[in-house]
C-alpha cells in the first residue's frame, strides 16, 4: 500500500492581549463551555509523529518554510518542493487498517456499508463549531471574524450543496456547521504548530460536543484532521488549518487553494472520509481503497485541474477528496454522505444536534362551495434541538383570487406569501390563520401549500387540497293554493 503524508493547513491569527506568552478571548457564547481534559489512557495511543515545516514570512509577501525562499505562499502551493514534502494534507491514515476498532462496522477502517438509516431525509445535523486563532507576536496569523464566517459559510454551501452556490453541484450531506466561538492566542511556539498536545490541552472546547479548528501554520501543510476511527486520546480531536488558507472564495495569495476548500476536504477526514486515491492501487467496492463504490477507482493523488484516467476510468478531479485545485473540487457524493453521516452516528453521537420542522395545515372541509371562504390554519414546530432561522412561504390556491391573512396584511407576491422567523428549540411553535375567499364562478380543486427552509438547512412541506363544487341554486317554491 502506498504511503500518504498528512494533511495540516495554516491560518492567520488575531491580536489581543498578552499575559504569560498566552491569551484566549471568547467571542462567542459568552459563558465558555468547559474545556476537556487530555484523555491519555493505556486504551488509546498517541498518535504518530508528523513532519514538521517551520513557516515564516519575510518582506515583501515572501514565504519562508524550511529555509526554503518563495514569492509568496502562492508559489510556495505551486512548487514542486510543496508535493515532495507531500504538504498538501497532512492527515494520516494509518496503513495496517485491519488493527484498528472495526465497530461499528457500517463505517469503520475496512469497510463501509451503506444502510438506508444514513440518508438524512429531513433532519439536518448541525456541528457546533469553535475555531482557535494562534497568531505570533507580530500579529501574523490573526485573520479577521469575517474571514472565519466566510469558511464557515464556505462549508455549509459544500456540505449542504446550497442552490446557487459554487457548491450546489454535489451531494447534499445534511449536515450544517454552526459557529459556536472563536478564541484568539498569541504563542510564537503554538502558532508554529509545536507541542499540540499542550496547546489542544490549553484551548479545546469539549472535543465530544465541539468541532475545534486550530489556525497556525499547521507546520507547513494545508491543514490536517484525525479520523474519528483512529484511536487517538480525545484531546488531539479536531482540525488544524494553515492560516493562509482559512477564508470564503477568492482568498488572497492562496491559490490554487483559495475557495475555502481546504477546510471541506480536512473536516471530510474529521468525519471519517478517505482519499478518493487511498490505497495507491486501482481498487473498487467497500473493502479497499476509498472504501466507497460510487468514487471512481483511482491510484495516485491529482493536482491540477486536467483530466486523467489512472485506472481505467475518469478520476474524480471533482471530489472535495481528492488533491485537485479549490475552483475544479466541488462535489461530495451520495456515498460519501451515507458514510460521513454514519460516522457522525456511530463515532460522534455527542457532536451534533437535530434540526428538524413539522409542517402542518389544518385545512377547510374536503368539499366546499364555490363563494364560500376556505380557512386553513397554518403550524410549523420545531421538533429538533437548534433554533431555526426560517423561512415560510404559503403558495396560495391561484395568482388570480383575493386573499386575506386574519388578523394581519400581508403583501402577496406570485400568488405567495411569505415570512422570516426564528422558531425557538425545542418545541417552538409558528402558526397563523388564513382565509382564502373564491369567487362565485370558481370550481375545481384549491391546492395550498406550505414550505418551510431555514439557514440550518432543515425543510419541510405540507399540501392540502380542496374541491371546490358549483354554488346552491336557489328555487322559488309557491304554496300550492297559489299556484
């Protein structure tokens, strides 16, 4: 089997306040969670070492790593120094696979079984996320709030495979990343990424509750992450990104790694995905390589953006797994979601919460009158354990009858009408009254329905139809004395 270094990606860091060489500030929540404690038991192993690269910036932009001079961090992803040293990704997977826990079986290191229970159909499980900005003592590495929105808003787009979005082409994960807290350290040693115990140990949140995200100089590579099935002690839990590449699309002097995507590829490893070359052979099914079937069989890592065929068939140039450039990656697939969702499931059933709606219209009789109004209650609750930020449109019966909303008026646009509310966990409850009134000549079937999206990614939809007849025909009858 082929040997692949491991995956480690650098940040940039903010400046704060310096006390004792170390500070952490919470931008969020306000009342920090408890940390978690190194979990070091004879049970679990440390985990290997990892080649280390010291990153420097000199003048004018130029990028120091091992004593090695380029023009900028650009030129440094482009080198043939960079694919060498093999610092693309530096996550390590380990190559005597069959030693490791094999339970649960449907996802471990030696096989993958697609089960019906991991496709999400509409719950969304949302990761709360915390990053951790090391920065050195002259500020480099302290990137902005903003940059870190853009990635995690990067993120959802890719795993969610958001409609309109650069990754809309890809298989939808269901699962959401919610920023949860930032913390901001200034350490020489730390943003150098030296001694991570002693700085996961310091910095990280609860690792079985939260997603952490260390942003230094990652020791040179792009970032790196631990698979969930690896049998490492807690504390070293999470994802480790350079700086440089930690933003939303178009990050400056970063390409050909500056859409984001490097922090999809390393949080893939950080929910149990390999390599779509993994293995180094020419490899199908659930057993060997990837460990997916719907992965094209491929034995060698891919740069760039031009199409090869390394095993007969075209090689996924396309997958957030694979080495290509950030503008070419833009796809997970159905797989690889089944697997990311099992092993949220089975390896870190404590990391996420449930998002979920139940939509719901309590309509007018089966069977109306054409003039008489149709009342429908509209309800949407909130079954899962997040707040939502929702969006609820009702698409009326047709464009072209009136409509009133009791109690309030609304604006209808295309025959729609629509709101924005958050909708409180667990249990928060929406609901409104609305009154479609039809004209006298209108017969047939009055359809309405309600949607419901929201930024977390969770759905849902309820439809009612109604029919409507031909109105009372009134007679006039005479008594019989007058006839």
């Amino acid at each position: 089997m082929k040997p692949h270094l491991p995956h480690r990606f650098v940040t940039s860091v903010v400046a704060l306040v310096v006390m004792l060489g170390v500070t952490v500030a919470l931008a969020l929540p306000a009342s920090p969670p408890s940390y978690a404690q190194a979990d070091l038991s004879a049970t679990r192993s440390l985990p290997p070492p990892r080649s280390h690269s010291y990153v420097a910036l000199i003048s004018d932009g130029e990028v120091s790593v091992d004593h090695q001079i380029f023009p900028d961090f650009a030129s440094y992803f482009t080198s043939p120094f960079f694919r060498l040293t093999g610092k693309r990704c530096g996550t390590q997977i380990p190559h005597d696979l069959a030693s490791l826990q094999a339970d649960p079986s449907d996802c471990s290191l030696t096989r993958t079984g697609i089960q019906q229970e991991y496709w999400p159909n509409e719950i969304v499980y949302v990761i709360p996320t915390v990053f951790h900005i090391i920065y050195a003592s002259d500020g480099t590495g302290n990137i902005s709030d903003q940059r870190i929105q853009d990635q995690v808003r990067v993120l959802n787009e890719d795993y969610q495979a958001l409609p309109g979005t650069a990754g809309a082409q890809g298989a939808n994960t269901r699962i959401h990343f919610q920023l949860a807290g930032i913390t901001r350290t200034m350490n020489d040693a730390w943003f150098q990424d030296e001694d991570e115990l002693a700085y996961k140990q310091a910095l990280g949140w609860d690792q079985s509750r939260y997603l952490n995200v260390y942003v230094n100089t990652a020791s040179g590579y792009l970032g790196y992450s631990y698979l969930p099935q690896q049998q490492v002690p807690k504390v070293y839990d999470g994802v480790v990104m350079l700086y440089q590449v930690v933003g939303g699309r178009a990050l400056p002097d970063a390409a050909p790694y500056d859409q984001g995507r490097t922090m999809v590829h390393e949080v893939g490893h950080y929910l149990g995905l390999l390599h779509t070359f993994e293995g180094g052979d020419c490899f199908d099914g659930y057993e060997a390589g990837d460990l997916l079937a719907d992965t094209p069989s491929e034995n060698e890592e891919h740069y760039g953006c031009t199409p090869s065929m390394t095993c007969g068939t075209p090689d996924d140039i396309h997958n957030f797994m694979n080495y290509t450039d950030d503008t070419c990656m833009w796809r997970f697939t159905l797989e690889q979601a089944n697997r990311a969702v099992c092993s949220l499931v089975n390896y870190r059933s404590t990391l996420y919460n449930i998002g979920a709606v139940a939509v719901n219209q309590t309509p007018p009789p089966d069977r109306v009158q054409a003039g008489q109004p149709l009342t429908y209650t509209l309800t949407v609750q909130n079954t899962g354990q997040v707040a939502l930020e929702a969006q609820i449109t009702n698409i009326l019966p047709s464009a072209t009858l009136t409509y009133t909303l009791a109690g309030e008026s609304r604006p209808i646009v295309d025959g729609k009408l629509a709101w924005t509310t958050t909708i409180t966990a667990p249990g928060g409850i929406w609901s409104e009254t609305l009154v479609v009134t039809l004209p006298l000549t209108y017969t047939g079937t009055a359809t309405n329905v309600l949607e419901v999206t929201s930024l977390q990614g969770v759905t849902g939809a309820f439809t009612s139809v109604v029919t409507v007849g031909d109105a009372v025909r009134y007679q006039t009858f005479l008594p019989l004395v007058m006839r």
